[in-house]
C-alpha cells in the first residue's frame, strides 16, 4: 500500500539501509484530498526520519484550540494538539524521500504464499504476475487484502454513518459567506477548529482554517459533516457500488449534493448552511472500523500497518496519524 502507512514504513527501512518497493494499486501518484490534522506525535515522527522540517517549511497552520458548540452555545474548549494541513502535502513529502522507482503503481497484490521452509514471500499481483520478497507489510488501508489473508474473520463494519468532506478557496465565495462564517466562528481565524451538533438530527460538522496553497492565494476553509446513511446490504464502501473501486472515499453524485446542500439549510444555522452550499465538488467518506486483531498481528515473515491492522474512525483525526505512528512503532 502507497498511502501514509506504506511510504513512512518504506522510507524507514531504507534509512535502515534495506531494499524496499512499495506495491500500491493506484494507477498514478495520487493529487488531491482534503485537509487533515497533523498531531504532535506525528510531527516527531517526522523529525525522527529526518522530514520534520521539511514538513514545518510547507504551508500548515497551527490549530491548538479545540471548540464544541450546540444550540448558540458553547460546550466546552480545551488544548488540541495539531497542525492543519493538506492530505497531499503529507503524501508528496512521504513520496518524494523515496529514491525513484520505489514506488510500483498498478501492482495490486491479491495472494500471498510463505515458505514454510523459512525461505521468503511470494506475491501474487492482478495481473498474475508473481514477487518474490523476503518480508511483506501489509500497508494497505481498511480494506486490506492482507488481513484478509491473515485474519479473514477480521472484516471492517460499516458504522452507519457517512462523511461529506470539502474546502472553500476564499475567492471562490460570494460576497458576505466567508465573513458571516468567521463571525458565526469567531476563533476560527485564530486557529480553533471547531465541532458543531445543532440537533439530534443534524448530524456533527467539523470546522477548520487550512493555510494558502500558495503566496498569491487566501487560507481555505475545511468542513467534514457526519450524518447518518443507511448501508445498502454489502455493497456500501465495498468497491461495487458507484464505481467505488474498493475505496471508502467516494466522489458524490449530482443529486446527491443537491440533497446534502438542502439538509444544510435545514439543519445549520444560515452563515454555516451558506457556507456547506459554496463548497465545490464536495465527496464523502463512509464510516467503517473494526475489533482489533487480537492474535498477532502478523504470521512469519507478513505483518499489517496502519488502517490495516486496526481500522478505526477519523474522530480526532487518527486514521492518517496512527499510520505514521505505526511506521516508527
């Protein structure tokens, strides 16, 4: 797997002075995706692997201070431990420490043999191509082809919930919806990110600044909403339905936003349902975890990082963190 999880743990064994590949199923080096939060923890990860400051350099923005308000009131507020950046920052930096060529795209690993004579790992691609390696990680996200081979019991649960996720380029706006969002928020420019119920019915939206995505271009705003999605049978989040390719992040369809835009208004008060509405070309994250493996995690020479030893929920950003962290574990 190429994600987070892969490229840390390729990029520490090379430092470790072993030869790696990374096989990522993906076509192409990916573009895009949201913002996310990087905590501490992963921010020393970085350092510990020489990519620290390289990651301070970039554009991120701190976000120390965590908000949570209901009904025109706040809840409560406390420290948070984060830096706001994007999803795409983190991976090219991850990609790019590695030599050329490290990573094969379009080697989607579907079986994997082990010598039981303590002799290596034979991969098995789509293509019925065959790899011999002498260890495997299996880094491949909740969805993994490797825990299934090592733990086909473990399978991930759909929690019944979906994220719309999105930004807004400040320019992109019309006259009057950033300033009413940062009035509604009013730390929001102060680097809180904020976490919102309006209802037992709305849902939970969650708010942030993400920095410019360059010198001539404004700071952007973040939003991810969980709401309530009933799951179609096993299809949800599989891969067969819409096209989805086994990937839980999904691109929406037109009536789709339309709908979610309509809720907006319904559920958030007006700054904020103006603010959801001026999103372009938002998209959704189903909601799965699963119990953590509770034997070994790996068998032999096969062991599982990231999401695909432990699929949780994005709550408090800790998909994307826990794979760093797993890597340098």
């Amino acid at each position: 797997g190429g994600s987070f999880a892969g490229l840390a743990t390729a990029r520490i064994l090379q430092l470790l002075g072993m030869s790696v590949e990374v096989f990522e199923r993906f076509p192409v080096l990916r573009e895009g995706g949201a913002g996310i939060g990087v905590d501490d923890v992963s921010v020393e990860c970085l350092h510990a692997i020489g990519l620290g400051d390289a990651f301070l350099r970039r554009q991120s923005l701190p976000m120390r201070r965590q908000i949570h308000v209901t009904s025109g009131r706040t809840l409560f507020r406390s420290a948070f431990p984060y830096r706001a950046c994007y999803w795409n920052d983190i991976y090219q930096l991850l990609y790019n420490s590695l030599p050329r060529g490290t990573v094969s795209f379009q080697h989607n690993v579907v079986g994997v043999a082990q010598d039981v004579e303590g002799g290596g790992v034979t991969l098995t691609l789509e293509n019925g191509a065959r790899r011999e390696v002498d260890v495997l990680f299996g880094c491949d996200g909740p969805t993994s082809t490797i825990r299934k081979i090592l733990h086909p019991r473990c399978t991930p649960r759909y929690r019944g919930y979906t994220a719309w996720r999105g930004y807004l380029h400040h320019e992109d706006a019309k006259p009057g919806v950033v300033e009413g969002l940062y009035d509604f928020y009013d730390e929001l420019a102060a680097g809180a990110i904020y976490f919102h119920v309006a209802s037992a019915e709305s849902g939970h939206l969650v708010v942030y600044e993400l920095p410019p995505a360059s010198a001539t271009s404004g700071p952007k705003i973040n939003f991810l909403w969980y709401v309530g999605r009933e799951a179609h049978g096993e299809l949800l989040g599989s891969g067969k339905d819409v096209g989805r390719d086994r990937r839980i992040t999904a691109e929406a369809k037109a009536e789709e936003v339309e709908a979610m835009r309509s809720a907006a208004t319904a559920f958030w008060p007006a700054p904020v349902a103006r603010f959801i509405e001026a999103v372009q070309s938002p998209f959704m994250n189903d909601i799965y975890d699963a119990d953590p493996v509770r034997a070994s995690w790996g068998r032999g020479k096969v062991t599982l990082i990231g999401d695909a030893a432990h699929p949780v929920t994005p709550h408090f950003l800790k998909s994307s963190n826990m794979a760093i962290h797993d890597a340098l574990e």
